[in-house]
C-alpha cells in the first residue's frame, strides 16, 4: 500500500519516539486500516510476535514485557485516532493483511462482500472472525467451515480469544456475554 507524504513522517515520527522500526509501526498502521482505526493483529519481531491491540486492551508476543506493550498502546492509539480521523473509502479488494493463515488460498475479504468493513476482525490458529455491528451480523470461520449469525440486540464491544491450544472466543455485549449457541443463523 503507498504511504502518503504525511503519513510517512508520522511513521517516522512514532518509530523514533518508541524505539521500533518504521515497519514495525507500518505493520501496526496496516492492521488497523483493515478495522477502520478500532483493532490490530499482527505479527512483528519488534513486538515480540503476534501482537493484538484495540482500546483498553494490549497485547503483545512477550507477553510480561510492560514496556513493550505501552509503546504498542503509545503507537497504536495515535494511529487509531488518525485513521478515525482521516476515513479512507473502502476498497474492493483487501490488498494488505495484517496476518493471514498460511491455509488461506483466495484473494480479498473471506466474509460476504455485502456486509460490508468489520468493526473488529481476528484470526488465532484454524479460526476467525469478523463483527458487522451496522449489519447486526457476526461472522465466524472456523477451519474453513464460514457460519453468519445475526447478533440482534448485542451490540459486540469486545472479543477475547484463548491463548493456548485451545481455539475458544468469548463475544461480549452491554448485555454480557452471547452465547452463540443462542443467536439466530442469518445464512441458512
């Protein structure tokens, strides 16, 4: 993706202040363009490996390293902020990924075209998943089985995914936790 002028000498800018490379800052510039500013994943040696990042909530590949993860909350919460500011018209075809399994063999979005940009994206081992909060809809592929559900009243404000062995996600609403297993499937 071509960087533009302002946005390299911001690059730049935070690579310097948080002793990272300018890819590094670029990796993190790159997953947050895929949500629209709200989450990163991503992986990158200066941060350790797989890396995650939304508001409130920091990750890192070493994962007790305290420092790593304010640089990554210090980088990643100006370019949130920029990216909100600065929208950029969503593209046909997703041209950068911040991590894409090595089992993916298509080009472009693995979600249906008309729900159009997630409002959080992630993938951890054989799963993935994507929120359309406009749309009422979450998406969720599972070792390339792909299921939508209608999320109704739950409006999803965040995700966690398991850090082992184990493939879980935990969806969270105003509500609390929902349940899966209690939500409509909208592609029957």
């Amino acid at each position: 993706m071509t960087t533009a002028p302002h946005e390299a000498e911001m690059i730049t800018r935070l690579a310097h202040e948080q002793g990272v490379s300018k890819d590094a800052v670029t990796a993190v510039l790159d997953a947050l363009r895929l949500s629209g500013g709200t989450m990163a994943q991503f992986s990158h040696a200066d941060f350790g490996g797989m890396s995650q990042w939304s508001s409130g909530m920091t990750m890192v590949g070493d994962m007790f390293n305290d420092s790593l993860k304010a640089k990554l909350n210090a980088i990643a919460g100006e370019l949130s902020t920029y990216l909100r500011d600065h929208p950029v018209e969503a593209h046909t075809e997703d041209t950068t990924v911040s991590y894409r399994s090595s089992g993916a063999s298509h080009t472009g979005s693995w979600w249906p075209r008309e729900l159009g940009s997630p409002s959080s994206v992630g993938a951890q081992n054989d799963m993935r998943y994507a929120v359309f909060p406009e749309k009422h809809r979450l998406v969720i592929d599972d070792h390339g089985r792909t299921k939508i559900y209608d999320t109704g009243k739950h409006a999803i404000s965040g995700v966690f995914q398991s850090q082992s062995t184990d493939s879980t996600l935990t969806f969270v609403s105003r509500h609390g936790m929902v349940r899966v297993s209690e939500l409509t499937r909208a592609d029957d």
